[in-house]
C-alpha cells in the first residue's frame, strides 16, 4: 500500500508539473524551422577553405542576381509554410509575398495534362487514338513517320511522339501575339511544329507537342484552353491565384513578378508572352502548385475527388519513356515514387518535386534567368531539415590548384566536337586564360563556363558544378565536358 501511495502521490505531482511548464509555441517552433532554411544554404560544390561555410537565403539571391524568391513546402500532405522573399519589381519596389504570380515555365505542363486526363475520363477523347480524331481546323501533315504509328496524345503528354520544337522563347510587350494555329505552322518566332521521327521510336522532349494538345483540348471541349482550365481543373483545385491567359489581363499585373535575365537585369516589358499555353502559359504561385501536389497525393492516397479518379491518377504517375509519366517526370519507384518538373521561361527559373505517398512537396520559382543554382541551394537546406525524401547531392568538397598563366595558356585554343553536336558537325568552343581561370565560350548562344584549375588537368565550373578534364589523344589535346559528356579535340592539334 504504501509503494502504492508513493507512485500515485509522483504521478499527481508529475502531471501537475507537466501542466504547470511551459509547452513549446507551434509559431515558434515553425519560425526556427523556417529560420534554419534561410540560413542554410550551402553551394553544390565548395572549396576545402570554405567548406564550413552556410549562407543566408538573401546572401545567395545577392551573389546569383536573383531579385525575387517563392518557396512552398508541404509535409505531412499539408502546406507546411510559404514565404517570398525580396523584390518582384524593382521600379516599383513591391515585394515577394506568397500571392506574388510568377510565370511557372514548363510546370505548366503537368498541371495543363490534367485537362487532357479530365476529358478522356469523360470519354470525350482517349490517350491511344489518332489525335488527328479529335483536332478540328488543323492537322497534323501525314507522312512516312506516321504511316503505321500515329501521334497520340499518350505520346504527345510522354515527349515520345515524334514531334519537333523542344520549347519556346516568348514575345515582347509590342510583339504581335499569333493564334495557336500560327504557331503550329511555324509563322510565330519558332519552327513548325511536325513529326519528324517515328511516333514511340524515341524520347525527345517537345512543348510543341503539348502545343498540339492544347489545341486538341480546345477543339474537344469547345473552349478556350484557358477557360478550359479555369473551369475545370485551376478553380476545382482552389488555385485561385493562377491562370493560363496570355498575355496576362490587367488585373493581375499588380501582383505578376516582372522578370530578369542572368546579370539581374529587368527584361524589356516586364515579361514576355506565350501563346504557347499548355507548354508554358501559366501564371501561378509556389501556394496554388502545393494545391496541386496535395490534390494528387490525395486522390492517389484513395481519397475522393471531383478532379480525377484514383485510376486515372495512378495512370498520369505510371512510367514510360525516359521515367516520364503523362505530364510530370517521375523517379524513384514504390514507397520512393517522386512526380515533378522545371520550369523556364524568360527572366523565371522554378522547380516543383513531390513524393507520392509521403505527402511532402517542395517549390521553389525564382524571378530570374540565373534562378536554377540559388533553387539547388534552397533544397539543400530544405533536404537537410525535412525528412522530405528526396536525392539532392550533398556539397561536393574540392582541392583547387594555381597555375601559371603559361600553364593556362597550353589548354587554351579552339575546339571542335567529336561527333555532331546540336545538329552540326564540328561543333565550336573556344577557350582562353583570363585572371587564373579557364574560360570557355560558346559562339553559338554565348554560354560561358568560368573553369577552376583542380589537380591532374581538371577544371570546374562551380556555379555549374561542371566538369571539364583535358588528357591527349594520338597527339591532340582532347576536352571532355563530363557533366554532358560530350569531347572535343583541339583544332590547332593532329586528332
């Protein structure tokens, strides 16, 4: 009876004490976690002097001349938190916030990919026919390519239809804006929109061919693709701060982000416009895509759904060619299962990444052409303080090396590619010595590779994290490109 009484008399007091101590504040517990990520931040790859070193989030917009930033993070199929963080315009000094509109890119496809799922669900159109079916006043041309296979739109959502124009740079304010037709017969700023390969034959990533099934969602529903999506997909998943119009109407300009090119320079107009809308017309927010990505995990979860069914959702996640599924790319497999994309339009760069059966989701859109290492850096904070399940390299450590500029000088020269490169044979990089770096550049489209000198004749880029080695072959000075694997041999050299 007494060890009885002792016990009971701890446990009043125990509970009593609990009651009587301070629990932590959720708010405060959420503004530490937030804090942690904004302090973070680590590059992909470091030197061994500045391998202890985290960064701010604003540090790194500085360095990477990104004015504005968007995050959203879910966990536990919840909207965690989301936060803007500097400029969206800079002559009007408004800030990011979370109801700040960028242009999402590319991410527009997966999202513009559930119209097409909503339709053949409804039995208006299916994925394995003949999308020739179901366009009105325009066709696909037929040719050898399609005597025995014929586009689908299973092909067009999966980049496996044979079809051209991998993506679209957009118009200026005082541009004429064509119709979508235009832009399929090639009369817009880019090529016609064709099949050039046989239809399944390969993986090749196309918005053209989501052009066409814009179109084909368009002549099947009978209404604007934009009025399509409202109705039917953006309002039903409460993304009401988003919207596939182009150009965008006035009343959203207010809180659009303007955008800027990789020196933080404001693009002329603001923007640029894309008729172009299933591949790359939507205007939203990292909050509206976090809408998205819960809705998905949900209905795939087993939860009902007015947007989809559980099947067909399972369907949109299954892989094809190149881990693609009809809209998001995938990775991983079972429990692992990511669904996700990029984004890139003029002055925006974003990304969007998803577990399937976790219910966590990260995305990130940035106001700037210079977006996509200031993103790697954001995820890695993240990665490190959610257990969001997803594969981001850890920062790569490395030992750079001085050399002379005569040192420098001897990997200098023109080069040519190996085998064809972008369709043309021998293709072009030059490279010279300039303030103890390597530097390489494209004539083509101007890209430059600022290249650290490491040990045994390799280079780095490290705001690329790209690899570049130099070795000799029968006499010739050979430069491999690791991260995209692609040689060149020195012209000045015998091959």
């Amino acid at each position: 009876m007494h060890f009885k009484y002792c016990y009971t008399l701890s446990l009043i007091i125990f509970l009593a004490f609990s009651a009587c101590s301070p629990q932590p504040d959720p708010q405060d517990i959420l503004a530490e976690e937030i804090q942690a990520v904004e302090n973070g931040l680590r590059p992909s790859v470091v030197t061994l002097a500045d391998s202890a070193k985290s960064f701010s989030i604003m540090e790194r917009m500085e360095h990477y001349n990104v004015p504005g930033v968007s995050i959203a993070v879910v966990t536990e199929g919840k909207l965690r938190w989301a936060k803007g963080y500097g400029t969206a315009n800079t002559q009007t000094r408004s800030p990011v916030d979370e109801s700040t509109l960028f242009q999402a890119g590319s991410i527009s496809k997966p999202v513009a990919a559930l119209a097409v799922l909503k339709l053949a669900e409804e039995g208006k159109l299916e994925l394995d026919t003949d999308v020739n079916t179901y366009l009105t006043d325009w066709k696909i041309e037929n040719s050898k390519y399609t005597e025995d296979e014929k586009v689908t739109l299973r092909g067009l959502l999966t980049h496996s239809a044979g079809v051209t124009v991998h993506g679209f740079p957009g118009y200026i304010q005082t541009d004429t804006f064509p119709s979508v037709i235009e832009v399929l017969d090639g009369e817009g700023n880019t090529s016609k929109i064709e099949v050039d390969t046989v239809p399944g034959s390969i993986w090749r990533y196309s918005g053209g061919g989501y052009t066409i099934a814009q179109k084909a969602v368009a002549d099947v529903s009978g209404m604007a693709f934009a009025e399509y999506l409202d109705n039917k997909i953006l309002d039903p998943l409460g993304m009401t701060n988003s919207t596939y119009e182009q150009p965008l109407p006035e009343q959203y300009h207010q809180r659009a982000s303007a955008a800027y090119d990789e020196q933080g320079n404001l693009i002329e107009g603001l923007w640029h416009n894309y008729p172009e809308l299933a591949a790359a017309g939507l205007w939203t927010t990292p909050t509206d895509l976090a809408k998205y990505c819960i809705a998905m995990q949900e209905i795939a979860a087993g939860q009902p759904s007015d947007i989809l069914s559980r099947a067909t959702v399972e369907k949109m996640l299954t892989k094809h060619q190149n881990n693609w599924g009809l809209g998001p790319g995938l990775r991983g497999e079972g429990d692992s299962l990511m669904f996700g994309h990029g984004g890139k339009n003029a002055g925006f760069t974003n990304d969007m990444v998803a577990s399937v059966r976790h219910g966590n989701a990260v995305i990130i859109m940035t106001n700037a052409d210079n977006g996509g290492p200031l993103i790697g850096e954001i995820y890695r904070s993240l990665v490190k303080q959610y257990d969001i399940n997803q594969k981001i390299s850890d920062t790569r450590v490395v030992e750079t090396v001085d050399l002379s500029d005569e040192q420098l000088q001897s990997f200098a020269g023109t080069y040519h590619s190996t085998q064809p490169l972008f369709g043309v044979t021998n293709y072009p990089i030059n490279a010279h010595a300039k303030d103890g770096m390597l530097i390489l550049l494209d004539p083509d489209d101007g890209e430059r590779f600022d290249l650290t000198p490491l040990p045994d004749s390799t280079f780095l880029d490290f705001r690329r994290n790209t690899e570049v080695v130099f070795h000799t072959k029968d006499d010739s000075l050979i430069m491999t490109l690791k991260n995209y694997n692609f040689s060149f041999y020195r012209v000045d050299d015998e091959l």
